[in-house]
C-alpha cells in the first residue's frame, strides 16, 4: 500500500573533491601568508563573482592543445549565458574594463578563490580548484614584472620555505620570438608550434623537442604531432637557446645576445631581463631565489613579454622512499591584451598566480602546515547520562587554558567514546564518573601512551587493572594534569 | 578592407557583486574568527564543493512562499544534472550519507564559503552570497543545541561585539506544535501556516498575524494570504505563546506549560528548552547573549526541534542620523531529517549559519573592522624615470620597518602619482627627485594634513613655495620621518 519514497544516491559528482581537516588547513595558511605579502606591498583584495557573461569571459583557456577543455555555462532567465570562471585573470580583466574611468591606475589587487574547468576528470584532475593571483594593471615596465617576481619570491619564504628550497624562472617570450626572425620562422603558427615544443624540454628532453622543431613527433600512444619545420640550423639554434641557461642572471642575457641578432623584438625581450635583473638584485631577491631560464615559455597564449614560473625544489619523499617531485605550483607573466578584448586600448598588465591546492599539498609533504595543527585536543567523555552541562563547562574551562577542547556530546558507551577520541587525534581524554564526582576528583587520560602501552600489552586483566596511561587528581589539578600530557605529547 | 573585431561588452552579470578592499577584509577578519572559534571547539574544517548532483542536493531552500526560487543547474556531458549549492547544510548530508561508515560520530565540522540561489536579483538582494557554518552531526542530545546556541554566542563576541550588543534567540518547534495540538490544529498544512504567520510577527504585528492565524489577510499590494482559519480561542492561545518571552530562561518555560497542556510533542520542546537553559547557565552564557523567544520559528521546513538565531542589538546611524537596524545575521536549528532523505535511517543532527556578507556589512558600520585597515600605506613616488630598482628597494625598507608599502611603476608625472597616493589612502609620499639623490636626501610627505591645509589655502604660490606638509631629510633619517608622519596620523 504505501509508496516507497524516493532515495537519492549520496554521491559526489564526478570530478570533484570534498576536502577536510589538514588538508584545508594548509591551503587556508598558504592562502593567508600570501594575502598578507600582497597586502604589505600594497595590493587591494577584489573577489569577482563565480559567474560572469559567457562573451566577456572569452576563452583563453591554458592549454590549447584539449579544444574540448571548456567552461561550465548556463543560460540566464533572460537568455543571456552564464559561465564560471576558469581563472581570475578574465574576470580581472572584465572588471577593469567595466571600471576603467573610476579605477586609480595602476590598480593592484589580489584574488584567492575557486575556479572551474569543464575538463574530462582523471586521477588527480579536478573540475575545481583554487587558485591566488595577484595583478597590477595599468603599468607597462619592467619593474612592474620585477615586482612580480620578487612577489612571487616573497610568498614562497612567507610561508616557511627556506631559500634554495624554491625558485622562480623567469623568461621573455619576445627573446624567443627575436630567435624565431633572426631564423625567419616567426609567421604565427609555427611560432605556436615552436612554444608547445619548449614548454615540453621537461618531459620530452631534447630528443623529443628536436623532433618537434622539425618534422614532427610520434608519441607513445601512436600519436602523430606535426613539427615546426625549422632547419637543421634554425633547431640547433632553438635548443642552443633554449640550453641558455645557468650562471648569473647577466650571464643568461650575454648568451643570449647572439642568438636573437638583429630582431628588435628580441632585443626589448633582452632589454626587459636586463632591467628585470637590476631591480631584483636592488631589492636582495639573489639568484638562488629567481633565476632566468629561456625554457620558460608558458603553455597560455596571452603573455605578451616576461614570464615567470615558481618551482619548488625541495626535497621529500613518499612512504617507499621514492622522491616527490613537486615540480610548478604557479606562474604568470605581462599580458598587455586582455582589457583590450573589451575597449580596443592596450592595457599593459602583470601578475602572477599560485596553484593553491596543488602548492599546500606540497608544504603539506615538506612538513610546513604552519600553525593548522597548532593546538593539542583533549575530549571530556560523557561518564554520566544528565551530566552534560559539566562536560560542557569543562570543555570551556580547557579552552580558557589554551586546548581545543570538546565534550563528547553523542550518544555511546566508555570504550566508544574513547574510540572516538583516539580517532579525533585527541591527546587526552578526561573523565568524570559517579566516583570522581562522590570524590571530587577528574581522570586524565594519555591517549598517545595509552596507544604505544597497548600495542605492547599481553595481559588483559592486568591492563584494566593498572590503567598505566591515566591518573586521577584532585579537581583543582585536572587542568596541569591535561597540560602534562599535551607537553609529553609535543 | 578590415573586418571589425568583436568587441564585448564589460559588465558584471546581474545579481552578482564584484567586491573589494574594506568589505572582503571584513568578511575576511569574521570568517578567520568564526573559524578559530570552531576550530578551538573541537570542530573540524570541511570544504564540499560547489556543484551537487541536483537529485542529491535536493530543494530545501528557506522560503516556500517563493516557488521560483531555485538554483543554478547545467547537464553534464554524461547526462547528469549538476546544480550549485545553495547553502552547506544539503551539501553536508550528502557528504554524512556518503561517508557513513567512515566518519566519526558525532562529526563536527564548519564550513566557510559562497552559496548560489537562482533568484530574480533585486537592490541589496544577491545571486551569490558566503555563508558560514557550524553543525554536529550524530548527536541527538539537547547538550549539543546549547553548545550550538553558545558557539554562535562566542563568535559574535570574538569580533569585537561587546554582551549586550547581540543576542541568540531560541524556541523549540515542537513547543508551537504542542500548542497547536492542545488546540486541536495540528494538521501539516495548517501548521505550516501558522509557522509562516508567526515567522512575520516582527514585520506584522499582532494584528497582521492574528489576521493570518485566522481567516487570512490582504497585503498593501491587494494581495489575499489565506489564513490558518484557527477560531478565537485558538488565535489567542498562539498569540500568548508568542508574546511569552521576556524575564528568565526558566520563567519563559514556566509560561509556556500551560498552553502546551498535555501534548507531549510539546512536553518534548519544553524538556529540551529546559536542558538548554541548564547547559548554557552551567558554561556561563547568561541571558543577556541566549534568551528564549517564542516568536522565532525561522522559515526553513526541515527544522524538527530547536531553532536559533543570533541578532545584532547594537545601535549605529547611517550619515543622515536615521538608525541602522542590523537585525539577525544568522541561524540554526536542529534538523534529524536531512540524511535520512539518503538512508533512510535518522541521523540527529544541529548546527547554525551565519550570514557572512550582512553580518561583515553590519560589522563595517560598527567599526568593528578587526586588524582591516592596521597598517599605514606608504607610497614611493617615481620621480625619475629609470630609477625604479632604488624606489622597488625603498619600497622594501618600509615594509622591513612595519609598513604597508608600495613604489609607483604605473606613468605619469608628480602631481598624478600624488593623486594616485591620496586616492589609495596613503598617509604618506616619500620623494627621491634628482636634487634629493645629489644631495643624499628624502623627502617626506604628510598626504593627510596635506589634504586638509589644501582645504585652507588661498594663495597658490605661497602653497608650492612652503610645503608645508612635506619636509626633506638625510637617508639615514627618512624612514624615522615617515613613522612620525604615520603616528600622528593614526
């Protein structure tokens, strides 16, 4: 007779995570550390909506290479399409475009928050994530990029890295593309052809770049890419620039002279390290914290001069012992095209933008969580049905001492109170039964000894009967018996 | 010849806000503090993410007299639909069904971020707004309501509310259900009604509800609500149950007995309000923070016992005089249904919600900004072209000396780098022209006494020839100039 009701599967939608406890912790730290160095050199925090108009989004999507990479778009009551961002530079330059009259120039601003990519999901891919950028727009020199990198370096060392332990590399796309007429193959898609081709030193190796400067690649899979038809000289020349690296900045810059010729473009790319190198050894940024790097190219096909990419070298490894290659946690350069999508003016622009989750993963495996795991918690059991208020009021009296402190408030006997404590990563329990009432006295428990003993124990009996992790104090003594436990436990 | 490129048009979706500096710092400040709070209360972060599937996400949303409000929804390439959170409760249950077995119970966790509703954009009335919230989930007992009621205490007074400046109304929805049995109108449909006539007490009146608790009303606009056809008798029972607020805790249960009568739904509420009071008395959450109030039914349907809501007392005037009503900036309540949608199986769970984006608005107009606006911003003036590495460097020196600090790398000359400084709030310029290199000297400018002797002056000539709000100084001495300047500013 009756109608069985309708039961959703609790699922998570594919591609998506839910992410918990340290994990956001650390993200949330790196993600402070960062708004606070930009707010000291004078960035103004901006939050953009999730949403902006389909056409003033545009695509500018980073790697052109997945055309089926796309947004998520819906359409309004009133026709109009809708799509969440997939970066915060599009919506930055909307909103300067929109705001352009009224905003101070150069504007400054920061942005931490999600985006959104319409991707294919896959093992460590997903459709959001966060991303913290800052930008100054209206500033066309190479102090401005400078600035940036500097920024960029400083966020690194904010967040407890210590220097050598990073990197950023800095590059000018217009240095490659003097390169490129100084070998006459600069015409726009072999110029594209030869960007992908460096953007993949990394994991191809010369080999593999050599034969995409040419004739092309076959991969793996069987997969054909087509090359950039340069010559035997005009590849030897890409390689030998892009093997530019090494040496101080100023020696980057002297082998790359000849290589760039006579091309104008390429000697303003040159012109822009050059003033780039002056500022960051002015303000004390060295070369072991930015360095220049022509294999920089950057996958994204705005950036018009400098780019930049911050590397984490540090080392870690995972539980077998095999290394963690952390690799890019974030990036940028000048893009002086954006606003003008909107206004037809040039708006010269900057900025740089950190892989939040990505980078806090890795701060996570090098042990720098900074204060997310700060404070020890101690649970109050529930010993006595009806007794809750004093829990409670114990909770808080441990949290005026400086704990995180929480009085269990679910329902369960002793053992699966202290079950759930020991899951929480609590450093102690306190318990106060009918016979620490009648006597006015609590019983501290050490969960970590209490741990270590159990896996040690043989004898039942004699363990319920000593209980050699716990003691019971008077109730003007519970509180430094609990802070006892935590100092052991540090 | 050319063909015109397309040219979008910059503008911000409606219903959306773009926002910056004071009010995201705000937002900023109340969310680190709300979270430090839980944190400290032995709760743990959880970020689910935007998208839901829309058949797990179900459609809870607050108001029922408003059908078309809905959410954002798309089709993913699979067929399934995806649709945009509206709050963090759905979310939560979803991820409680998800994890059942997993989690451990009761499990705590906050959650701070934006939520979307798909509503028709008015003034004031957004299409993205943050919430931030708190539940225990798996945790049947009164004891957990009253540890909600005074964590949203204590997060009103770690921003700088002082007591009595806030407060947290309580009611338990089965002490209105026990009336309504008592007087024999406890079918679902007309309860709903009664629970929406008395959710408007406040913008009503008594008369306004007395009208919809019976035969219905007539609004402004000519519009007829029907009303809950309850009788005379009837009208009055609720209206004394409403109006029963006022003295004690305990002397709000002792005036509500009566008109339960025998009802043991309303028994039930009056126990739990009964424990709660106990409890808050117990951790010292007097009644000036957690009073009860029967009139507080919140609109949310699934709400199964006790409902909160935290409200701002605090008196400030808009710049006309007229005084800023700031009214509830938050919510909760107890809801034992919401995972059950998914199991089957009842899982109790409480929590609350504050409003992040009315609570900072309220917050900003209190000057309750927190550390917002801490630093001074000092701005570097470039006063010779290709002197930026020096300006970048001095820039450095202010913010190793405590301040917020930038140097200019926009163009433009003196008097609109000045403007530029004045209109990003800084207090004061510092100038190295050619003359002050030469000399090995800074000058210094006060941007603020500035601004009010430019107010006074008459004499243009005199002005530039005095400076009387500048002064130049020895490199070794100028950072001391710039603190003075800064100290009296403050």
């Amino acid at each position: 007779m009756s109608k069985k009701p309708f039961r959703p599967k609790a699922r998570r939608p594919r591609g998506f995570e839910d992410r918990t406890g340290t994990t956001l912790r650390v993200e949330r730290h790196l993600i402070e550390r960062a708004s606070k160095v930009y707010d000291e050199w004078g960035f103004e925090p901006l939050m953009t909506p999730a949403f902006e108009y389909a056409d003033a989004l545009g695509k500018f999507l980073p790697d052109e290479e997945r055309p089926n990479e796309g947004v998520f778009a819906l359409e309004d009551d009133d026709g109009q399409w809708l799509s969440l961002r997939y970066d915060h530079t599009a919506p930055l330059a909307r909103f300067v475009a929109e705001n352009f009259q009224e905003l101070n120039k150069p504007y400054r601003r920061y942005q931490a928050g999600d985006v959104w990519r319409n991707e294919k999901p896959g093992p460590g891919r997903f459709r959001q994530f966060v991303q913290c950028d800052a930008d100054t727009v209206g500033a066309a020199s190479a102090a401005a990029d400078a600035e940036m990198i500097a920024l960029a370096a400083e966020v690194m060392r904010s967040v407890g890295l210590k220097d050598g332990d990073y990197v950023v590399r800095v590059n000018d796309r217009r240095v490659l593309d003097g390169v490129l007429e100084s070998i006459g193959a600069a015409e726009p898609e072999r110029r594209m052809r030869v960007l992908r081709a460096a953007d993949k030193l990394d994991r191809l190796g010369r080999d593999g770049v050599a034969a995409l400067l040419g004739e092309g690649r076959k991969d793996e899979s069987g997969d054909f890419t087509e090359g950039a038809r340069l010559d035997a000289a005009g590849i030897d020349t890409v390689l030998a620039f892009l093997g530019a690296t090494g040496g101080s900045r100023e020696d980057v810059i002297a082998r790359l002279e000849p290589l760039v010729g006579a091309s104008e473009t390429g000697k303003a790319g040159l012109a822009a390290l050059a003033e780039i190198a002056a500022v960051l050894s002015n303000i004390g940024v060295g070369e072991d914290r930015a360095l220049f790097d022509p294999s920089v190219v950057r996958g994204l096909g705005y950036y018009t001069g400098p780019v930049f990419e911050a590397e984490l070298l540090a080392q870690a490894t995972y539980e077998d012992g095999q290394p963690i290659r952390f690799g890019s946690v974030g990036g940028g350069g000048r893009y002086d095209d954006l606003v003008a999508r909107f206004t037809g003016q040039a708006v010269p622009a900057t900025g740089f933008s950190f892989g939040v989750s990505r980078f806090a993963a890795a701060l996570s495996a090098l042990g720098l969580t900074g204060e997310a795991e700060d404070k020890s918690l101690v649970v109050v059991v529930a010993a006595e049905k009806d007794r809750s208020a004093d829990y409670l009021a114990m909770a808080a009296d441990l949290r005026a001492a400086g704990f995180r402190a929480e009085a269990f408030v679910g329902s369960g006997n002793m053992g699966k109170q202290m079950k759930y404590a020991d899951r929480r990563g609590a450093v102690a329990a306190v318990i106060v039964g009918s016979d620490e009432r009648e006597q006015g006295r609590v019983t501290v428990k050490d969960l970590k000894l209490g741990a270590r003993l159990a896996a040690d124990i043989t004898d039942n009996r004699q363990w319920r009967e000593e209980q050699p992790a716990q003691e019971t104090v008077s109730r003007d003594a519970w509180i430094d018996a609990v802070a006892r436990i935590s100092a052991r436990n540090r």
